[in-house]
C-alpha cells in the first residue's frame, strides 16, 4: 500500500500551483447513461428486466498550460449498477465513488518552426497520443440491491486510460487498480461485520469489428470487461468458503444506430454476456444481457 500511496502524492504534488505552470482554465465533463435491459440467468433460467446506469462527474479546477503532458487536479465522481424487477439475479449491484487526485495526458501536438529555407518546416516534435495517467485517494460505497449488504470504502485508486483503438492499438487495455480500506456497515455473510482490506484490478478493451464487416455492420463493435477481487485478511468462514476472491468477465457487442430514433434518445443496442460476481456479495453465475442504450449525455 506504501508504493500506491508514493506515486498518488507524487502525482497529487506534481499538479498543484508551484510544481507546474497552471492556469485559470477550469474544465468539467458529465455523462449520464440509462440503458433499459433484459437479463437471462443461465443457471436458474430465470429472466428479469431492469435498467442499467452510470453517472459520472468531473472537474479540474487546475490544468496546465503546457500541451504536452498537461498535468491538472481532478474532482471526479461516479454512481452506477444494475437495476432489476428480479433482484435476487442482480450481480452488478450499485456503488458510488469520489475520486481527489492529478492527471497526466501522456499526448502532445505536432510542434514545428521554420527552417532556413523559404516554406521549409522543421518538425520539432510529432503529435503523440499514449493515453491519460490518473492517481488519487478515492471513497465509495457499495450495496446490493436489497440494501442487505453494504460496504463503506477509503483507498487509493491509480489508473491508466487508452482510448485509440484502430489496428493494433484495440490490444492495449485501459487499466483501473484500487488498493482499500473496507468497512462493513451491513452483512448478512457473518454474525458481525469485519473491517478488511481489499486489492482490486480491471481492464477493458475496446474493438471496433465493424471496420472489417460489410457497411450495413460498420457501427458495431466489441467491448471486453475483466475484474478481479482479492480481500486480505479476512474472518475464517470468509476464507473457508473460497469468498475472499472473485472475478468478473464480460464481453458485449454493441451496434450504435446511424440513425438514434425517438429524438436521440435511443442510439445503440448492445448484447452482453458475463460471468462471475462483483462485492459486496458474490454470486459467481452466467448471465445474458439484451439492453438498449436509450439515454446517453
């Protein structure tokens, strides 16, 4: 936990006024997506609909002013999960988070000067783009739907963002890991919640598939979700019965409509396959998802 916490002060320190060259410019970004769904329970065989969502926030109060590898401090805040009529066959559950830490774009524009010579150019610096580098203290709650099961998290969080995904740039994951501290404010697992920490890892990929179909496919692309959960000293029963780790896997294709109907508000639809659990309970099942990307700002 000491080296996480090292490189989330470094980075936290290196976006501050005084170690770098900051500005007034402030920028804020929010996305809000519900996605209506009907999930398939292979196991029991069971249906339910439901409706997932996602929320996020996010406000940087100071950016550099240099383009390459611009550094600035983030605010950033997000809720989501999964909603359902069944909710005894929610494995996603709901959470919500705030994150206080610094960026780094890892890019940079073309950069030139003129040479000697009359409409010469020297180029000084090609443009670059090798993702967005984040660090920071982040604090979360998660529940199951029932409310039955709930955890209050404080932690650090480091992340490493790519969002080029043409040829083969799609092979390079987005990275989020979490090192926490977890308090149970409700279980029904034990007799008496126990506090613990957690080390958490997830990766996504991102294909755009459609490239290689006829144009009628061209919109459509394939999404790939992996996590996993490792507790750290946990109470005897917890490591007896194999729960102080999980996964989760999923991957989704989705289709994004040329043409969103209903005033934009419905632009894609997406068929998504799991398996696995998320905490705070894990229920380790296969899924299937049919959903429609109905509201996405």
């Amino acid at each position: 936990m000491k080296y996480l916490l090292t490189v989330s002060l470094i980075m936290l320190l290196c976006t501050l006024p005084g170690f770098c060259q900051d500005s007034d410019q402030k920028e804020e970004d929010v996305t809000i997506t519900l996605n209506p769904v009907i999930q398939n329970d292979t196991e029991s065989e069971k249906y339910t609909a439901g409706i997932e969502f996602d929320l996020y926030g996010k406000y940087e109060p100071f950016t550099g002013e240099a383009v390459t590898y611009r550094k600035s401090v983030v605010v950033a805040g997000n809720a989501g999960g999964l909603l359902t009529l069944d909710k005894k066959l929610n494995s996603t559950h709901l959470r919500g988070a705030i994150t206080l830490g610094g960026a780094i774009n890892l890019s940079g524009p073309k950069i030139s000067e003129r040479g000697d010579q009359e409409g010469e150019e020297v180029i000084i610096q090609q443009p670059f783009d090798y993702g967005r580098l984040n660090g920071g203290f982040n604090a979360g709650y998660e529940t199951d739907q029932a409310l039955d099961n709930r955890n209050l998290t404080i932690g650090l969080k480091l992340t490493y963002v790519y969002l080029q995904h043409q040829g083969w740039k799609m092979l390079i994951p987005s990275i989020h890991t979490w090192y926490e501290y977890v308090q149970m404010d409700k279980t029904t697992l034990l007799a008496d919640p126990e506090n613990y920490e957690r080390f958490r890892v997830a990766a996504s990929w991102k294909a755009p598939v459609g490239d290689w179909l006829p144009d009628p496919f061209a919109p459509l692309s394939l999404h790939l979700d992996a996590r996993y959960f490792m507790d750290v000293e946990r109470a005897e029963a917890i490591e007896t019965a194999d729960m102080d780790q999980s996964h989760y896997v999923a991957a989704y294709l989705n289709y994004t409509l040329p043409n969103p109907l209903l005033g934009d508000f419905i632009s894609g639809v997406y068929l998504k396959v799991s398996d696995g659990g998320i905490p705070p309970v894990v229920v380790e099942t296969t899924r299937l998802h049919l959903g429609i990307v109905f509201f996405e700002k």
